[in-house]
DNA sequence: GAGTGGTCTAGACCACTTG
DNA sequence: AAGTGGTCTAGACCACTCA
C-alpha cells in the first residue's frame, strides 16, 4: 500500500507535496519550519517512506537559506523522524522506533510530590573493606567503602529500605556527612557525578528481615530495584531499594521527542 | 577604568585556563571540539560554575570560525553541561540532573537475546464495547474495543500475561490480524505511532487466576506493568503485563549524553 | 558524472543582560 | 552602553551515493 503511494508520487513529481505551511511564529525560523514539518509527518500528510524535496528545494519554498532549513531537517532526523543520507536524499523513517523508558526517581521527592510526610531513619552506616563480610564485584578487594542502611517512611510508615555502598576511593567526603538533613541518596545525586547507571528491577516475596523493618508480613510482594553507577570507568555506587508492593509504584511517562516539540506551539 | 578591570579579569581567567588540546581527529571539527570540552568537565579540569571563554576567544584558540564553536558549545547546553545565557556568558552547570531511566521492552526481544525459546498463545481476543463488562476510563462509552489476552513463554515456561485493550477507532488494521507469527505488542510497535506514554510499575502477590494461568503458586510475588500510550490525544492502547518474579526482571543501562559523546573516541 | 547532504567561513544583525 | 549568545545569509568545498 505505502508502494503504490511513492510509485504514483514519484510519477507525479512536485504535485503530490502537501501546501508549504506559512511561518508566522516568533520563534526562530528554522525551530518553524522543524515543526511545521514534524507536523506533516505526525498528520500523515507526509507518510513513512515519503521522499522529502532537497535541502536547496525547501528554502525556496520556506524562503529562507539552505543553512536554515539544513538546521531544522537535520534536527528531525537526529531525532530518528527522518533518515537522511548523502546523495541518497531524505526519507520519513519507517518505525518510530521510540523505546519506552520508565524514570527512576528519589523516593523523597516522589512521596512529597504525592501529598505526604518525607522521613528517613539511618539504620546503619559504617566504614567497611571490600571482601570482609561485604563483597561488592566490581571494586578492587581491601577497598574501603562506605556501608549504609536507610529507611524511608511516608507519612510514619516504611515504604522502603535502601542499603547502599559508596566507594570512599571516589568519594571520600561522604565519610563526613551526617546525613542530618538530607538523605544518602538526594546527596549523593547533587555531590557525585555519573556516566553510566544499571538498574534492574523485580519483584520478590518479603523474608524476614525484609518484613521486620519495613513492618510486613512475610511473603508480601516488594520491587526490589538494584542500581550500580558508575563514572569514567570506576564504580561509585551500588544501591538496592526493597518497596513493599502495596505502598509503592513506580509510574512516569514517555513522550517522543517529536510530541515535546510539537506541544510548544499547540 | 573598565578597560583595566576587563584586562585583570581576562589575565586571571586565561592564567586558570586548561590548555587548549590539540584537534586531529576524523570527525568533523564541531564534534571535535565539544568532546574536547565535554571532556574537560568530565575530567575535572572545568568545575561546576567555572566560566568559559566566549565564543570568539574559542574560535581564534581552535582556530575556527565563531559559528564552529558555536555549534559545538550549543549542543553541549542541549545536553545540559553548560548553562548559557546572553551576555551573561557561558558556564559550566552547577549539577547534572541527568535522570535515571529504565528502557521496556518487548518480551519476545529479551527472552531471544537471553538465548531463550520464545513462543507466545493467545489466550483471548474478542471485539468489545467500552463499558459493556470491561471498562477504559480515557475512551468513550460504546467504543469498539479489540481485547486481547495472551501468553508469552521462554523455553516453554509461562513468564507473562498480557491483556491489552486496543482502540479500534484509530486501529481499524489490528482487527484482520490474526497474530499468527507476530505478537500484539510488537504488532503494535511496528504500525502505531504514539506520542505519549503513561508507565505504572509495581509489585503484587499472584492471586488464583494469575497462578493458574502463570503455573506458579498463590501468593508468588510478580512484577506488574502498565502502560497507557496516546496519540495525538487519543488513546490508543492499554496494557497490563503480569510476570512471575522469579523468572523476569527488568535491567537496563542508563547511559548520560555526555559519556555516550565521549565514548566515540575513547 | 551529477546530485545530495555535511560542514565550514566571513560577515552581519538582533535580543538580551550586565555594568 | 557594551558585550554576549542566537540566528541568518551567501558562498564554498568535500564525501558519499546513485544513475
């Protein structure tokens, strides 16, 4: 079906292009003329596998330079709306190939946002050497770390342990931080840069332990979230939160790139 | 005088300042320049708050046209590295609020890269109105629905429950598909556009139905997902996926901008 | 070989913020 | 008032790919 389309399109040449939208806006020309033609794929007036007129064709319609509308259609396709390739000219990409990603925030700010009453009780903290007792893989055996435990209650109730390990190798002021006013994690995201961060979430049943300090029965369903960041190569931190499943839920939402650029204006 | 304040002022700032590395890669000058900065900060060599010579001192140091630079440092504030303002220069950013984000996908890809079998059943699909036994509270009333219910498997083994509800206001196609070599969410994936979506991940005890259907025990923790995708406005699907905790997890890597730049060369 | 996108330059004007 | 970043132009050259 979408054959047909560029067949009798190819055949027609120039008659099949959707009108050339007017640009009237205050904001920059080439942030116009991204939109206006964000919006023809997103209508479907320009459809997957469409060929684009060329960079020089586009300026005489839109009126401005090729520069300008090199700008704009170099954007959409940096943000996968197009492909384009040397001499191969531009095309509407086929898959928005978008992946849905879920955000991770700080438990803190999530419970404040809902409504409620932030607290958090250190439960542990100690200075520790990497293989006694604690072993973290990726750090060299003998370093010292920073080992903490950390409940965080909403409104009086525990919703979630954190039990952390901090490299004191990378982040050595931690060793002197209270923690009096701001929790481990809240001051570890405004102190510590990172490059890379690997999360794995799951749910589990609660053991014991589990069930003790957060105040459930055991077996109850909890995320169980693990966090390993790293910078330039070097471990920094490793973080397991456990939520009981009933109090807590992770939730965000996605919004394409395009959508984002489509909503400043409508 | 201003003049001398400016030259003191300058005379300080060019003393602090790192040595310009030298440019002799490949790429084009404009990615050669802002990893060179990006990795100035990342190194340590720029701290947050630290500002930056102006545009045209950078052009005669690399020995490029103003707008090289310009491309360049531009992009870093896209990215968030650097604030910059008019006429208040150009500064390093204070924190990096890079957030943590979790990549979901399809569960046939997962269970493939992780060497497993994959095979999915439908379980259930039939043609449904809104609010005649099921409901969907972001579509209207009396709207055709195509309800799906199916079953992923790996190596033959129950990990998933999808049940979907699909728009077939705005999916008319979905209901000929007979599903027999793709899956609905891939389906999906490959011929709908969304702009938004709306992800709740949590953690629930399997009740009789979800045993019975997952092959597991009452009571067994099990990762629920939700995701309500929109387009342009209109709803276009809602699904619940339902896994057994110890046989799937999330994972993925989170990688920030600025480190992916890097990479390129290092 | 010809056409397309990718990059770069030199110069210009404007909007905004600071002193 | 002056300096800064943001944008735009006209023109140029190159790399790549297609016919």
């Amino acid at each position: 079906m979408i054959g047909a389309t560029v067949r009798a399109k190819l055949a027609e040449g120039q008659a099949a292009e959707p009108p050339v939208p007017a640009l009237d806006g205050p904001d920059p020309l080439f942030v116009q003329i991204k939109r206006a033609i964000a919006r023809q794929i997103l209508r479907g007036e320009r459809r997957a596998g469409d060929r684009l007129p060329n960079e020089e064709q586009l300026a005489v319609q839109y009126g401005v330079s090729r520069q300008t509308v090199h700008k704009a259609i170099a954007l959409l396709a940096r943000e996968g709306l197009l492909i384009r390739r040397r001499r191969a000219d531009t095309f509407v990409a086929l898959g928005r190939q978008d992946s849905f990603v879920l955000p991770i925030e700080d438990i803190g700010e999530m419970v404040t946002r809902a409504g409620g009453r932030y607290a958090y009780r250190i439960l542990a903290r100690e200075i520790v050497t990497n293989g006694d007792g604690v072993h973290w893989p990726d750090l060299a055996q003998g370093a010292a770390m920073l080992r903490l435990e950390c409940l965080h209650l909403d409104n009086g109730t525990p919703v979630q342990i954190e039990r952390r390990l901090v490299n004191l190798g990378i982040v050595p002021d931690i060793a002197d931080e209270p923690f009096a006013d701001t929790p481990p994690s809240r001051w570890l995201r405004d102190h510590v840069p990172w490059s890379t961060a690997e999360h794995t979430v799951r749910a589990v049943n609660a053991d014991a332990n589990m069930a003790a300090q957060l105040g459930i029965a055991p077996g109850t369903a909890c995320l169980s979230i693990e966090r390993r960041t790293v910078h330039l190569n070097r471990p920094v931190t490793q973080v397991h939160f456990l939520s009981v499943g009933e109090r807590f839920a992770l939730s965000g939402a996605s919004i394409t790139s395009t959508a984002t650029e489509l909503n400043r204006s409508e």
